[in-house]
C-alpha cells in the first residue's frame, strides 16, 4: 500500500510525498510512536480511552475501510462511540474527532 501525503492541507501548503507502509511503520517505530487504526474488530477501544497524544491514526476510506496490510501494522484499532441509532461517519469527519481526540 502507498501512503500519500496530499500537497496542501487546508490553508497551509506543505510538501507532497509517497512511501509504503513498511518505511511509515519503521519511521514510527524508530520514533516510539503507535500507530493505531480505526475500525471494529474484536479488541477494539472506545478512542476516548487510548493515549494519543503522541501517536499516528490510519482512517479508511468510507467504502473500503482499511485494507488488512494496513491493520496489521497497528497496535490496536480504536473507535468513535456513537448512538445505536447513528450508521456512521464519512471519513473526513472521522479523521477530524480523532484530530480533536489527539489535541485533547
């Protein structure tokens, strides 16, 4: 799998760049940081109770998820709680709880 980093980000352009998901895990492991993914599976947590504060987030695409390469390089996978009646979110709103989770 090929991560890419897109060339802006909101209003702030920051260079654009590729790698495989073998050189990110080894960079975060190199750098103590977990990577963690969100997705249910049997262990995962509720994403108000894991550390994040120093850590990497995989979000998958609405339709596809998280391909199974990309979970197995995770730590753990977490998840946004929600109402029973909620379906769920789109992946950018996804990515901007778990944002706001990391800053908390």
């Amino acid at each position: 799998g090929i991560i890419q980093a897109f060339d802006y980000l909101a209003g702030f352009r920051l260079p654009a760049w590729e790698t495989d998901l073998e050189t990110v895990r080894a960079l975060l492991d190199g750098a103590d940081i977990p990577l963690y993914a969100t997705a249910l599976r049997e262990d995962t947590v509720d994403v108000r109770d894991v550390d994040l504060k120093r850590a990497a987030v995989v979000i998958g695409s609405e339709g596809r998820g998280i391909s199974d390469e990309a979970l197995a390089l995770c730590r753990r996978t977490i998840k946004i709680p929600m109402r029973a009646r909620c379906e769920s979110l789109n992946a950018a709103m996804a990515a901007g709880v778990v944002l706001w989770e990391m800053c908390r």
